[in-house]
C-alpha cells in the first residue's frame, strides 16, 4: 500500500473517532464529569458509549484473529504483556484521578482543541508538559511490552 493511501486511511479514522467523540459528549468536560460524579447529578449517558467502544474493541481483535494481516499495514501490532505493576497501576490512577478533576482524557482534548476554548488549550499544553518531564526524568521511559506479530 502506498504511502498517501495508508495517510489517507489514517487521517479518515482519525476524522471519525474525532467525530464519535464530538457527537456522544467526550469532548464536553462537564458532560464527562457528571457522568463520573455518581454521588451527585449523574448522567448515564456516556455509559452507553463506554460499551459501545468495548463492543468495537472486541470486534477488533476478533477482526484481527480472522484477517491475519491489516489491510493498510504489514502485521497487527497487538500487546502480549499481562503483568499489573506499581507503574501500570500509578498511571492509570494519575489518568484517573485528572479525567476525575478535569473531565478530560488526551484523545478527547486534541479533538476539542477544534472548538478553540482556553481552557482546552490550557490542558493540553500541561498534558504535553507532562509527557515531555516523564520523558527526562531518569530511569522513566516508556515501556512498551511484548507485542504479537
């Protein structure tokens, strides 16, 4: 496959998980968080996009199982490692706990920064800040484990 069509997929998936997430409510903060304020006003909605993206991500992998080879890509790259460590677990606690605070997550941000509110801006600026000090902090690198081929 050539270079300009593997671009041209990639930008055309791109533009629709942009779009997903425009339309079911992942880019409005405040949607988010009265989704995860379960003790307050909660809005289920986003319940229901949850599962619809665990629903997609199974078929993905049973996808993969069945083609073999991607169509826009020499092999699947699917992870192998199982292990839960101190590092897995404090991550997806600091993910946590600023999705929390902020009703945010990377993906969703980028695409909002679409919308040219400050405060998106502001948050990403961080996100990236703090990408880039995990990065030159000693003995931190990203880890990326096994992967299938």
């Amino acid at each position: 496959m050539t270079g300009a069509l593997r671009l041209a997929v990639a930008l055309l998936a791109g533009l629709l998980f942009g779009l997903g997430l425009a339309i079911s409510g992942m880019m409005d903060p405040a949607k988010v968080l009265g989704f995860l304020d379960v003790a307050g006003p909660w809005d289920p909605s986003l319940a229901f996009v949850l599962g619809g993206a665990v629903g997609v991500s199974a078929l993905g992998y049973v996808m993969a199982a069945w083609m073999g080879k991607p169509a826009t890509a020499p092999r699947f790259d699917i992870p192998t490692t199982r292990t839960v460590d101190a590092r897995l677990v404090g991550g997806a606690t600091l993910f946590g706990i600023g999705w929390g605070l902020v009703g945010l997550c990377p993906g969703p941000a980028l695409a909002a920064l679409t919308l040219g509110l400050p405060s998106i801006g502001v948050f990403v600026v961080a996100m990236l800040a703090g990408m880039v000090l995990f990065r030159l902090t000693p003995g931190m690198t990203p880890r990326t484990g096994e992967v299938r081929r």
